[in-house]
C-alpha cells in the first residue's frame, strides 16, 4: 500500500470495497512488518479478486503463500466476504 494509506483504485472495484480491503489489509500490516515484510494494495478485479504486492523480507520467503493466505486473505474475507480471492502481483 502507498506510504499515504490509499490504495491505487481500480475501475473494477466501488470505493466502499477498496477502502474495506485497506482496512482489513491495515489490520495485518503490523505482523508482516514485524517480520520485515509489507503489503501493498494493488486493487480489486472485476471478478472480486484482490491483487497485491509482498514487498521487503516477504519477496522470496518460502513462507510468503502461507502469509498470503492464511494472514492476508484471512483478514480480508473477515472484512470483505464477498471477495473471490487474493493473489500476489509480481513486479
């Protein structure tokens, strides 16, 4: 997520649902950074899924899908029910 606390907004996604996705993305942030790592919030697809960025200490991390799933998606289905999933973006 930018260094502001918006995410990048997407056509494909309605404002309520980006900003419900952040916060839920907020919520983990800190565990991840504790480990050197960091979430960026890239948007939500048409089809409801959200696409992030792992950044930092998460790149490469042999735990990084588990991360992505059991920490990230976890507290954006929490939050956002109606998403269809996560994935992470490279690049």
């Amino acid at each position: 997520m930018p260094k502001s606390g918006s995410p990048i907004t997407t056509p494909s996604a309605d404002d309520e649902t980006l900003r419900r996705v952040a916060e839920a993305i907020d919520r983990i942030r800190p565990v991840i950074r504790d480990d050197g790592g960091d979430v960026e919030l890239l948007g939500v697809t048409e089809a409801g899924v959200v696409q992030v960025r792992l950044l930092g200490a998460c790149v490469g991390c042999p735990s990084a899908s588990m991360t992505l799933r059991d920490g990230i998606e976890r507290s954006v289905r929490e939050k956002v029910p109606q998403i269809a999933g996560i994935e992470a973006v490279e690049g």
